[in-house]
C-alpha cells in the first residue's frame, strides 16, 4: 500500500464484487454506482464486518477488523443497524460512552426535531439521522469513516447537514469513504469538501476514476429534490420502498406507520402503548423494555414524503404509488423549498 493510502482492496471477490481493486487515498473518497453494483460490500469489507471470498483487504496498514477493535475504523451501513428499543439518546450515549478519544459533531443538530422514544417507533429519515448522529458522536483521530448510502431516507435539510458534516470531519481522519448512488448527493459533499477522488463502481469492478459535475442551485441549496410528493396510502404485502428509490431523479424516500389507524383498526387504545410491526427479534426487545403491545399485519396505511429532482420524476413516483398501494387516501405533489 503507498504511504497516502488509507486503505486498500487487492483483487476482491465478495458478493457483486468480481476480482475488484481500490485505493482509498487520504480525504474524501467517493464510491458511485447503482443499487446492486457492491457498494454496501465495499462498506462492510472496509469496516472489518465481513470477510473477502478472495483477495486481500487492507486498512491503515492493519487488516479492518484490527483497525475497527482499535477505534480506527467507524462508519454507518444503509439500512441503519440500531436497537429498536432503545431512544436516540441512548443510542447516541452508548456509542459515545465506548469511544476512544473520537471528536464529536453535529450530534445536537442531528437529533433536532427527533421524538425521545424507541428507534423502532421513529421514521425510516428519523432512524437515519440517529445513526448518522451516532457516527458522528465518534468521528476516528486519525482514522477511517465509511458510510454507506448517507443521504438515504433524509429530506433535504438532513442531506444538507450530513455533506456538512461529512466535508468537516476531513479534519478529523486520514480518509472518508462515501458509497452512494445518489448523484446529487455526491456532488453536494466533493463541492463542500473541495478536493475529492470518485470512482465508480460497476460490474463488480471499481471502474476508472471520475468527475463529478458541480451541482446546480438546487445541489447548493440541499443536494437534491425540488418537488416533493407526499402521501397517505395503503399498502398490502410490505412498502415498496425499493420501487420508488427506482426511480430516476428520487432523492429520498421517508415513510412512517399511521400509529392511530392501527390502533383504530385493532381496537387498541393509544394510551395503552403504540402498536408496531416489526422483525420477531426486534418485537421482543421492545415489549421487554416498554411494555408495547406488537402487532404483525399484512396491511397498513403510510404517511410517505418522496423528495424529487424534477416534477417528471415525483409524477413516476406517484405513479409507483397508485399502481402498488391498495388505496390511496390522498397525494399531491408541490414544490420542494
């Protein structure tokens, strides 16, 4: 590994991953491709959570999971792995509480406007600004940070921030891995940050690197959506999110259960705790530590806000929301501000 390589991938073969090779120099560096193409396997292979199939993986001169049992390798992986059951708070105080000298940023605008109570019971945007804050409760002197698809789930105020805090922890690491397939979103962080490396991932192979355009107005303003499309619909079988994160020009994706329309539909006081659906295991840990009553339907209505980078993309996504939903109460789309 050269002397300003943070951390390196020597012919790799690990899921989409083919005999792939990157060189992760000192800064930012941002791995772009679409859904599929090894961007979460580049993520968990870099933070010592899986093992190559072949190949060699290298941080920091150490093999990842070394350098993450010495506090030198953090990050964040999409979707967001949090206790259910426990409060952003004590998400954060946990995390904070087994760090090694990290610096802390951006925690309390991170966590503004977020309810103190059970992740579980948060918002798919709400549960990713947790995790986000709890990276960020730590960020590694020295180290390496990986984050896997930051701006997921996240209107375009918490994309904002998150670049923010992204570009201010250069100062912090010797490097910052961003793996994204959100174009806005990488434009948005190489802009703040000022200097960057880009590559691309396609084919299971890290492609030549590449330049980012500099985003336009609506990038500088937040990276992304213009429009956005809200809604309240009824979805049968699970909630499509893959299908409207699908579609070209959708920035984010945000969904939450109608707590009172599952209450209402069970017959189930609110007062009593609020009804969920969520995995066996997570159900346990909830009704363990507050008591909630746990609910698996097939069936629930979802208040869904879909941010947009232009009004033909957030008319296919409320297309992708008439043709999936069982019944739609109501949509519009409007400007984004």
């Amino acid at each position: 590994m050269s002397g300003s390589a943070v951390a390196r991938l020597e012919r790799v073969s690990f899921r989409a991953l083919r005999e792939a090779s990157l060189e992760v120099p000192e800064g930012l560096t941002i791995v772009y491709g679409p859904n599929g193409s090894g961007k979460t396997s580049t993520a968990l292979l870099l933070m010592g959570l899986a093992e190559p199939e072949a190949g060699r993986v290298e941080v920091l001169g150490r093999s990842p999971r070394e350098a993450a049992g010495l506090g030198l390798v953090r990050g964040s992986l999409s979707p967001p792995r949090l206790d259910p059951a426990l409060a952003p708070g004590e998400t954060v105080g946990l995390h904070r509480g087994l760090c090694r000298g990290g610096a802390a940023l951006g925690v309390d605008a991170l966590l503004e406007g977020v309810p103190d109570r059970p992740v579980g019971l948060l918002s798919s945007g709400q549960r990713k600004r947790v995790d986000l804050a709890r990276l960020f409760s730590c960020v590694p002197r020295g180290g390496l940070m990986v984050l896997d698809e930051p701006s997921e789930n996240l209107d375009s105020r918490g994309r904002r921030l998150a670049a923010e805090l992204v570009a201010k922890s250069l100062s912090h690491v010797r490097g910052v891995v961003v793996v994204t397939h959100d174009e806005g979103f990488a434009q948005l962080v190489a802009r703040l940050a000022g200097s960057y490396h880009a590559v691309e991932l396609s084919g299971g192979s890290f492609r030549r690197p590449i330049t980012l355009e500099a985003p336009g107005e609506a990038g500088a303003r937040g990276g992304g959506g213009s429009y956005v499309v809200e809604a309240r619909a009824l979805f049968r079988g699970g909630i499509p999110v893959s299908r409207f994160r699908s579609v070209k020009g959708v920035a984010s994706v945000d969904y939450q259960v109608d707590v009172s329309w599952l209450a209402e539909r069970l017959g189930i006081p609110l007062e009593g705790g609020l009804p969920l659906t969520v995995s066996p295991e997570a159900a346990a840990r909830l009704s363990q530590a507050e008591g909630l009553p746990i609910i698996n339907i097939d069936e629930v209505m979802v208040k869904l806000r879909i941010e947009a980078a232009s009004v033909e993309a957030a008319l296919e996504a409320l297309a992708v929301i008439g043709r999936e939903a069982a019944g739609v109460e109501w949509a519009c789309v409007k400007q984004g501000s």
